[in-house]
C-alpha cells in the first residue's frame, strides 16, 4: 500500500473511494512513568514515551491500511497524524487519510 502524504500521486490517475483512519490509545505503566517524572526534574528525553508515541503511531497507520485495504484501495493519500491527551500518561494517536484506487 502506497501511503503519501501529498494530495496526488505524480503520474497517477486515481479514484477516490473514500476517508480512512486508524488509532489506538496508548499509555505507560506506573513505573515507566515515575521515571518520566524524574526526568522532568532534569530535563532530556523521555525515551519510554518516545518508544510509546512510535509505537502508537505503528499500529494506528496499521489500522488505517486495513481500512483502506477492506476498500480495495491500491494506496492513502493526504495522509496525516493527529495526536490528543486523553487522561495524565495517556496518549491517542490517530492516522487518516483518502483511499484511492489507481485506474
């Protein structure tokens, strides 16, 4: 699956067939985020969240190509991310875009 974030596809003529998306909502457990705490005193990278937002992100466009696959879509175009707290250490990410099937 061609997955673009551009609104067309160079040399593609396409049909839209319609808005995909996936999500997931992820968070870390207590101990991974006491850690994150601690480094807030200090500062840097919260590597532990930074491997979770990764992870969401994965699984979130996963869904959204299982959408688009269900349609018979050859590819996902404008496709973008959206992310949004859902409670403290929660995240939900959110991938979206247009199925299109190239004719």
């Amino acid at each position: 699956m061609l997955i673009v974030t551009t609104e067309n596809i160079p040399g593609k003529s396409y049909q839209v067939l319609g808005f995909v998306k996936g999500s997931t909502i992820q968070s870390k457990h207590i101990g991974k985020d006491i850690g994150a705490g601690l480094k807030n005193l200090v500062g840097g990278e919260i590597k532990g969240y930074v491997e979770m937002m990764d992870e969401s992100r994965r699984i979130a466009t996963e869904r959204m190509v299982a959408e688009a696959a269900n349609l018979g879509a050859d590819a996902i175009v404008a496709t973008r991310f959206a992310t949004s707290s859902i409670m403290q250490s929660a995240a939900e990410v959110m991938a979206y875009g247009t199925a299109v099937k190239f004719v």
